[in-house]
C-alpha cells in the first residue's frame, strides 16, 4: 500500500534507537481484576509513566531530533495546549534548542506553568483557530523556527509509533493492540507497528463519542469534522489530519466510540484497581473494551495507557 | 541483642520463600523529579502495587500458611477496619479456609464490601475496644479459630518485614529505609531486615504528629499512648504493641513527626509526579523526609510506599 512508503519497518527502529536515550521504557502493567471482570487478557502500556507524562515525548524528541542543525538554532514552534506542547518544551530543552509554544489566551494556568516548567516560552494568541495558526506563521517568519504540528506530522507519528513496537517487542503474541484516538498519531503509529511487527495484531481504536470524527471519518474515506469539543477526554477533542487518516484507513480495524461516563468508570477502574494515575483520554481504550467486551472475550490485548496529566483539584469522582 | 533471638537472619528468608507465590514481587521505582526536589537518591519500594493494594498481605499470608493442618480447619479471626482486614480474608480465601472479621457496627460501606469480596465472613461489635475484644474472643471461643494480631504478632512482624528484604535485595546499597509507623508491624520487620541485610543501613520512622505515640514511645522506652486517632492517616491510628516495642528500641534510629497538611502535600507530589495512587499514610514517610530534608541530602534512602488503597469519592484535594 501506498501509505505505508511514507513510514516504513525500518524507520520505526530507527526512530526507537534516536530517542531512546531521552525517553523512559514504560514498563507493562496487567491487573488480574481487570482481567476477570472483562474475560480478556490485557497488558497495560504505561505511557503515564512516560517522561512528561504521555506519549507526546516520543513524537516531540524525535521531531527534533530528526531537525538539521541549521533548524535547531532557529528553534521550533508549536500551537497546543496539551501534552503536546509540554512535550516539546521539554525536547526541546532536552537538547538545548528554543521552543514557542502558541497557547491560547484562556488555556489553564496549570498547563502554562507546566509549558514554562519545561522551559518552553509561551505566546499567547486569541482562543480560536485561525488566531492560533497566524500566530505560529508570525513566529515562523520572526525567528525562521520549524513549525512541528501535534500529530499531522511523519516524524511525530513514527516517534508516537514506537509505544506500539516496545509493547509488541516485550508482548510479541497480541490479538489486538488499542489506543486511545485524538488527532490520530497514536494510533496511526501504533497501527503501522501492529502491521510491521505484530503477528496477526489488529489495531482498534477508541473514542469519545461526542467528538466522533475519526469513527466518521473512517466510515466515510474522508476527513469529518465535530460540531462540539466538550468531552472529559481533553486530550481527544482534536480531529484527525490528513496524513494520519490515510494510514488508519489502510491499517486500523474499526474505532469503538464510548459515553462520557463510560471514560469516567474506566478511569475510576484503572485508578482503583492498578493504583496508577491516568488521565481521562488515557481510559478511552479501556471503556472501548467494556462497551463491547463480548469481541474481546478470550484475546490478549494491548492497551496503550496514553498519558497520566490530569488536574487532582478537577477530578470527576 | 535478646530481641533479635525472635526473628533471625534466616526466618525472614524463609518467610520469603513460603509467601512469594502468593505475594506480587513489588517493582521499586524511581522520580527524577523529586530526587532533583529533594537532593536525595529516592528509590520507591511500591507496596501500592501488592495484592489487594497493601503491603499488610506480606504478614497476614505468612500468619496464615504458618497455621497447623488443625488450626487451618477451625479458621482465623482478627479485628480490624483497615487493610489487615481485607488482608487476612484474601490470606485465608487463597488458601481455602475460613476467616472472621470483627469490624465495628460503624465501619465505612467501602471497607465491609471489600473484605466481603475477599470472602471474609464480617462479625460487627460495637464502636470500641472492649467490644472490638470481646467479639474477637467469643469467636475464637466458638470455632476454635485462631486470633491473629494485626501487628503484634511475630509472624505478622516477619511478613511486613520481606519488604525491606525484597528492597534490599534490589537495592543492596541503602543508607536508610524510611517507612510509616502505625502499630509498628511494617517498621519493626524492615528494621530487622536492614539489620541483618543492609550495609549500615539505618532505618527511620514517619509518624503523624497527632498520633505520635511511637516517638514518645522510642523517647521513654516503654508504650505510650494517643489522646486522639483523628489522622487522614487512617492506616497509623494504632498504637505499638508489645512485640514491636523492642524491635524498634533496638532498631529504628528514630521517628520523625508530620502535620497533616505535610502528609497531603506529600501525597499530592506522588500522584501528580510518580503518577500512582498511593494512600495517605504510604505518604508519609515522605512527609517526612521532606520536613528534614537537610538529613537526607545526598543519601540513597529506600522508601516504603506501603498501600494504595483510597477511597477516591473522599480525597483531601
């Protein structure tokens, strides 16, 4: 298939070997409650444990890491308010380059601390999407900076896709490896792993069901939109991009959308029972599984815990 | 010393030999974050992760596979709300026989559930000691089963103590193993284990400062007790016993007393740093360390993180 020249096998272990030195290995994590209450075998990717606490780390590390080194003293430029934007504050810092980050106006003090913690230098544009992508044009042009987008980007997905090639690498035998879908990067990447690496493995997705765009998207070809961004999942309300949907397209399986509640019972599941902190995008998969646990009963299944960033003074419990 | 001849070198090993196949071997872990914060080389030994979320399994599985063919036949009995409770129902269930627990009439929902779900068969008293006491006696009475102490109990203390072994063993090379100090079971067993394991490794105490009989205690050599068991600590509102007195006199350098709000503060860090949940008292050894941080300044201390169990419907942020 066409799509997949864009990423090949070996780019991903190529990818593994550039970041592993600024990334953690996340260990896998499985819970034999969870097991008997969903009949399934699963085994946990912990990328709350990751450095920053997501996943994002590995996309942002290898998108620097892959910059020339006239880029790198111009420095990189983002828009994000999430993981994303932490990310690649810290990949930033982690190999002594500038980073911007356009973050709107209204974005949480929290995460603003949490983009400066890492060193990241924060400008500020109106909440909307056209202020956000003039701002990082403006950025651009003033400092000559390398503008990386969240997910929409080959060398975040690959960097993304390398949760998928360590769990398969430690958990050769899956059925199916899930994980959570935003923008699409995740996924994308960890689909390319299942195909190249896994034995048979299936990629299926989950999401929140009021911003259902990918599971649209993958029904009709073509990139849908959401009418509403309101989910407790606020790593997911993104929609995906045009180089992410041609790859699920060709390699993920089908995209299980869940309620509201459905993500706070998982997350609740996931924070009694394994004693570990994940964020609500991060429970996704988990409640994609419940909802139609019947497909699920008997495999082994590899779920990406996405990320572990969450606000304890707003928790939903 | 005299107290040693109570539980030896080889007595611990053993212990670990007969409780590993029903115990999880805990992972230690590790956070750059509040290493940096700290000055210290932290390593985390994380009881959160233990069956049934506390590192009470170690002494009640070992209590429990140390009964006589007869004494399995006629049950156990304890009292307890906290986790020896669930515990000691888990212990007996794993091993098929039948397990009484004494639980005041009061006892939160969440509690009796759990040491239901256990298989533990609840006998309620009244909110006191005395009828705590009584209960307990009349059913060793009535089924011959045997009482089992949630701390002063030397096969208890023997159990607790693995944790410090299994740390030791990981990490050889420890200046101090810091845990929290309630009855005293968890403490007096990693004192004994870095004793006999440990290269000069001391161990120090983290206790409420609103219970604080355990440093009073260390102080007049004798048992002292509170005026009040009012700590978000919930597992540490118990006094020492007889039996862990002299450990501790022996082998615990010292206590270090913590305000609540310390103990939260502590306990917010590891969730929101080390992405685990851990309950509050597991929190307070670092309380501790952090209220005399200047002690600890470029020593490797192992850290007992000893359980995660919470409700997450009342958490104190």
């Amino acid at each position: 298939m066409k799509v997949d020249s864009m990423i090949e096998k070996q780019d991903l272990l190529d990818c593994l070997d550039r970041i592993a030195p600024f990334i953690h290995r996340t260990p896998v994590m499985t819970s034999r409650t969870l097991n008997e209450m969903t009949g399934t075998d699963i085994v946990f990717k912990c990328e709350n444990f990751q450095r920053m606490g997501a996943f994002k780390m590995r996309g942002a590390m290898n998108a620097v890491l892959c910059l020339s080194e006239e880029q790198r003293q111009r420095g990189v430029v983002t828009h994000s308010s999430g993981n994303f934007a932490q990310a690649l504050a810290l990949s930033a810092k982690t190999v002594g380059i500038k980073a911007w980050i356009v973050m709107p106006s209204d974005a949480p003090l929290v995460k603003k601390d949490a983009v400066r913690g890492y060193g990241g230098d924060i400008i500020e544009c109106d909440p909307d999407v056209r202020s956000r992508e003039t701002t990082a044009e403006r950025v651009q042009k003033e400092h000559g900076a390398t503008f990386l987008h969240p997910f929409n980007d080959y060398q975040v997905i690959t960097g993304q896709g390398t949760a998928g090639l360590e769990l398969l690498q430690d958990q050769p035998d899956l059925d199916v490896i899930m994980a959570p879908v935003g923008g699409g990067g995740l996924i994308s990447g960890c689909a390319l792993a299942a195909h190249y690496f896994g034995n048979g493995c299936r990629t299926i997705g989950g999401e929140p069901s009021v911003v259902d765009d990918a599971a649209r998207s993958l029904a009709s070809g073509r990139l849908e939109t959401n009418t509403t961004a309101v989910t407790i999942a606020d790593g997911l309300r993104t929609q995906l991009g045009d180089k992410t949907l041609p790859i699920m397209l060709s390699h993920v399986e089908r995209i299980i959308c869940v309620e509201e509640d459905e993500i706070v019972a998982a997350m609740r599941l996931i924070w009694e029972r394994m004693k570990i902190v994940v964020e609500p995008s991060g429970a996704v998969p988990l409640a994609a599984l419940m909802r139609e646990r019947g497909a699920f009963i008997g495999k082994r299944v590899g779920m990406i815990l996405s990320g572990g960033n969450v606000d304890l003074s707003r928790l939903p419990f």
